[in-house]
C-alpha cells in the first residue's frame, strides 16, 4: 500500500468513527474574527459542542454533527451559522441562541425564524 493509500485508509476508518453517513443534521459556525471576536466565537463553539454532545447522547433524538468554521463571508452580527440539510443560514448564534437553535431546529426541525438571516437548501 502506498502513502496515499494508506492516507485514505486512515481517513475512511476516521470517518467511520465518526458515524458519517448517519447524522440527519449538521451545524457549520463561524468563530469570527470579522463576525465577532474570538473570544465570543469560541464562547459559542464551546456552546455549541457540549448541546451537540448532550443531543447525540439522547436515545431518540437526531444525529448531529457540528464544524468550526473561520469564516462563512457573512462578516456581521456573529456568530453566523448555517445548518444542512435546510440550508438556513442563522445570526447572532450567541451560547444563550444557540440553546433556542438546538432545541427548536436541530432537534426539534423548527427554525428559529427571528434569527434566519437566509436560506440555500441543499438537494
């Protein structure tokens, strides 16, 4: 097997554990630093990962997967998000609105409509 074989080997076993293939939503939040500072970006995603964690630990709830982005060129009122399959792209994703986002939409299919700033469905 050479290098890049083994790369890719490495990489399917990785995506493996990771459960790719079941999650039914999947979150990209933008950390700033032209959204919102980093020091409110990572406030954010530290949010975000422990509701992700608490929600994939729950029997019966959705599957979710969660992305750390630097940018998602929507440079105001961050942090910004967007979440697929919908494509609903959110604002203002502070711990407290990403509590509401998690609850209402990840889990519960419902966008929190007074923080959508856009939306590009995907398939």
């Amino acid at each position: 097997m050479d290098e890049h074989d083994a790369r890719l080997a490495a990489a399917r076993e990785a995506a493996q554990q990771r459960e790719i293939g079941s999650y039914e939503r999947h979150i990209f939040l933008c950390t700033g630093p032209d959204c919102c500072t980093p020091e409110e970006g990572q406030r954010a995603w530290e949010r975000l990962k422990s509701l992700a964690a608490k929600v994939n630990r729950t029997p019966g709830s959705p599957k979710l997967y969660r992305t750390k982005v630097g940018c998602l060129r929507i440079c105001a009122a961050g942090p910004t998000g967007v979440v697929y399959p919908e494509g609903t792209w959110y604002a203002c994703l502070t711990p407290e609105n990403l509590e509401r986002v998690a609850a209402e939409h990840l889990v519960g299919g419902r966008e929190v409509e007074e923080l959508v700033i856009g939306r590009n469905p995907l398939g």
